[in-house]
C-alpha cells in the first residue's frame, strides 16, 4: 500500500500537469489514443521477455511523433488521425498479444490498472521520469504555453512551435506510459484530463488550474485507493470514479 | 527620402487542391503603411498574410520580407479560448517580455485595469486588445490583422481602429488589415489592396468610393453605406 500511495502521488502530481496541455491545445483524445497503442509496447514487452513499461515508452513517443508529424502537414484533421490510430494500434496489439499466448494476468494489470502491486523499482522508474517530464515543463513552460495556446501566433513570433510539438508529445507519451500502471491502459485518459477539466472550471489563471488539478487528482487518487482498499475494488476504477465525483461537485457548486 | 520597403512580394501564385488562389500577385508595403485589404470570400485574402507570415509557401513567386519582426492577429483570435483560464497577463507574459514592457502595453491598449482577468471573460473587442499587446511586447514592425472587428459593437469597433491609428502614427507600427467591412476600411485606413485571386488594386483608400472597383473586385454590383449609417 505504501508503494501505491508513492506511485498514486507521483502520478497525480504529473497526470493533470499535462493534461492542462492538452486541453489547452484541444487535444484531449490523443492520451487515449496513446493508451491504446501503449498496449503494443506492453505486448511486445510481453513476448520478447523485457520491461513492458520501457518498450511501452518507445512505443508511444515514436507513435505520438508520427501523430503529430500528421497533424502538421494537415492534410488529415486531427480527429481522423487519432482515429486512425486508436483502433490502428488496438489490432496490433491484439494479434501481439495472440502470438504471444492469449491473454494472461500480466496483461490485466496493464488494461485495468495495477497499482497496489507496484515494485520498489518501478518506483523508481516513476519518480526519475516524472520528474525529467516535470523539469522539462518547468524549463519550457513559456513556450509550450504560448506554441500550445496560439500555434501560429506562437511560429510567428518566432517560436520553433515544430520541435515544441514533438515536445509535448513526447511528454504526454510518456506520462500515458507511467500512467498505465496506476489506471490501466483504459482509464489512462481520464486521469489526465478530468482533474484538469475541474480544476479550469474554477481557475482564474492557467497556473490557478495546474495547482488545482494536481490538488483534485491528489484527492481523486487517494481517495480511489481508500475506496479500493476497502471495498475490495479496482483501484484505477476508484480513482477515476473520485475524479469524477470531484467534477460532478465542482460544477454543481458552479451552478 | 525613400521609405523602407517591409515587404516585397513578386508574381505570387498559389494553389489548393489545383485550384489557383492566388495569380501573380505582387505587392509592396513600406515601413508606415497602414493597408486595408478587401476581397471576396475566397478570393486569397487570408492566404496571401499566410504568405507573407511565413505560415504558407508559395508555389511560385519571390516573397521577400525585410522585417524579421511581425506579429499576427488571427479572425476569431479570443473566441476559441472561452473555455480556458488564461489570464491577460498570461497571454503577455508568454512572450517572456519584461514586466516593464508589459506594464507599457497594457497602458497603450487601455487594458491596465483587466490584467487579471481570464481572456474568455472579456469581450470580443478586449480579447483582439490582448492580443495587440501580445504584438507589441515581440517588437513587431508590422502587425497584420486577420477580419478583427468581426462580433464587435460599435462603439469597441471606433476604440479599435483609434488604437490602431496611434499604434501606427505614433508607435510607427505598420498595419495590415484584412475586413469585409468596406465602409470601415473606407473611413479608416490610408491604402486599400484589393484582391480577386489577382491583385486589382492597390492605392489610396478613396478609390473605394468607385463603384466600378468594387464591382471589379466583388464580381457584383457593392456600394459603400457610410459608416454612421449602420
């Protein structure tokens, strides 16, 4: 339980910092997409015998590369791509994870999320990437906010608005990658982006939301660790339930 | 005294999906300019600031722009924003100007009182303000602006164009203005450029008043209505 709590607090600290990004770019739908083709990463993983969690990086930085090098050329809106690739990589995937003997255990923990059973060194692998991804907001957070919020003011301007695209996308590449451990591939997304929808409900400013989004992801993730504990459920099911209820309240106080 | 010539464009042509949209446009804008461009919806208006802004390449033609410095105001600029907190100050500070520059720019746009407030909670006529203070705090020699009094009440439209008068007489901003709104164009800029996927004309704004250019440009019978008529 220690570990979840550490792994939970990591994550809700990194989950929704990105998730304002990509709200802000109105890109909401590419941490599911990169879920989904998380799971080729986690087959691949699977098949050859090495760290899932590491191949699944790979895997979806050099995915979110290719969406983004799409999106650029705009010649496909950004929808269709991700709707290309969100059933694109679910195939794969799938036929991986039919080579590789069917469905087994070790599978589960990556689709629905297995936190309570996180090792000392994935711990570490968490805490070294989060804060690399964190870093790297904190060192560029003027222009991912500007190239984010107003691409072609922000190329104007002068901005290298195509490498900070590739950035980010790495960036959310890699926290959907640590995510999946603590959600599951399929609840990836909401972890990301229903705090941050909360939080910018209420905000007066975009730093406002990324301090409040972290603070409801906090709750939402412990909150769903009690529950789970409990309850006897699943802990990635609880914690985006809380998110939920978080968003369910912050917009009936609105009101 | 020769002016400084900003932006030189020679012979112009671009397509989209084998349509032409832009033929062998040329066009010169000199350091103090203030243009108003017009044209029919499709005529290659947008594209040819996209040109100019760097954001589209030409498929033939020379575009030749002296001024690294330019800065862009998008149709629509603060609309598609409602949903997000962004501050005022956050859009000017994204710019990584100094605290003095953005002091400066919010006093010339008469925003200094809504500094804090979240872009989507101002009005459409404050939202492209912002967005000019954004302009001014990248040092830009030339600002061009996309339709900007799109959704702006009156009284926010005259505001608007006596900023854009001092910016450009007194801040020696050169300004590209593309609008539908004729009569506006008509009342307050000194150059038109009309554009019909060629370039029709480009001169002193009073031409507008010819019935037979408008009738060239649009393809169909337009008269101005002054202004105060609306």
């Amino acid at each position: 339980m220690t570990n979840a709590m550490i792994a939970g607090t990591i994550i809700a600290c990194l989950a929704p910092l990105i998730g304002n990004f990509v709200l802000l770019k109105r890109i909401a739908l590419i941490s599911d997409t990169l879920a989904h083709l998380a799971l080729i990463g986690v087959a691949i993983g699977l098949i050859t015998h090495t760290q899932p969690f590491l191949v699944t990086i790979l895997v979806t930085s050099i995915a979110a590369i290719l969406i983004e090098k799409m999106r650029s050329q705009k010649k496909i809106s950004e929808d269709t791509i991700l709707a290309l690739f969100l059933p694109g990589g679910l195939a794969i995937a799938l036929i991986l994870v039919s080579l590789s003997g069917g469905l087994n255990a070790n599978l589960f923990d990556y689709l629905f999320g297995s936190i309570t059973t996180i090792s000392n060194a994935e711990i570490y692998q968490i805490a070294i990437l989060a804060m690399i991804v964190i870093g790297l907001i904190a060192i560029f957070y003027k222009q991912l906010l500007f190239s984010s919020f107003d691409e072609e003011g922000a190329k104007v301007a002068g901005l290298p608005t195509k490498w900070l695209n590739y950035l980010l996308a790495v960036l959310i590449a890699v926290t959907v990658s640590l995510s999946m451990r603590i959600v599951g591939v399929l609840l990836v997304g909401a972890l990301m982006v229903i705090p941050s929808v909360s939080a910018m409900r209420i905000a007066q400013s975009f730093k406002a939301s990324l301090f409040w989004s972290v603070i409801f992801a906090l709750i939402a993730v412990f909150g769903g660790l009690m529950a789970a504990f409990y309850f006897n459920l699943p802990a990635g099911s609880t914690i985006v339930l809380m998110s939920l209820v978080i968003f369910a309240l912050v917009t009936a106080r609105q009101n | 005294m020769t002016q400084k010539t900003l932006i030189n464009l020679q012979e112009i042509c671009f397509a989209y999906n084998q349509e032409l949209i832009l033929d062998h446009v040329s066009l010169r804008v000199e350091k103090g300019d203030f243009i108003g461009m017009i044209g029919p919806n499709g005529g290659g208006k947008t594209t040819l600031l996209k040109i100019i802004l760097g954001l589209l390449k030409a498929d033939s033609g020379h575009a030749e722009i002296q001024s690294k410095k330019i800065a862009y105001v998008a149709q629509h600029a603060g609309y598609k924003q409602h949903f997000l907190p962004i501050s005022v100050e956050e859009v000017l500070q994204m710019t990584g100007a100094k605290e003095s520059a953005i002091i400066q720019a919010l006093a010339i746009t008469n925003l200094s009182e809504k500094r804090e407030r979240l872009l989507r909670d101002l009005s459409v006529g404050q939202q492209q303000r912002v967005f000019i203070a954004r302009a001014l705090l990248t040092q830009a020699e030339i600002l061009i602006l996309d339709e900007p009094t799109v959704g702006v009440d009156q009284q926010a439209q005259n505001q608007f164009y006596d900023l854009l008068r001092d910016l450009n007489q007194n801040h020696k901003l050169s300004i590209i203005l593309v609008s539908h709104e004729i009569d506006l164009i008509a009342k307050e800029v000194k150059q038109i450029v009309c554009i019909n996927k060629k370039l029709i004309y480009h001169g002193q704004a009073a031409a507008l008043q010819d019935k037979k250019l408008l009738q060239k440009v649009f393809g169909t019978h337009q008269q101005l209505i002054p202004h105060h008529q609306h």
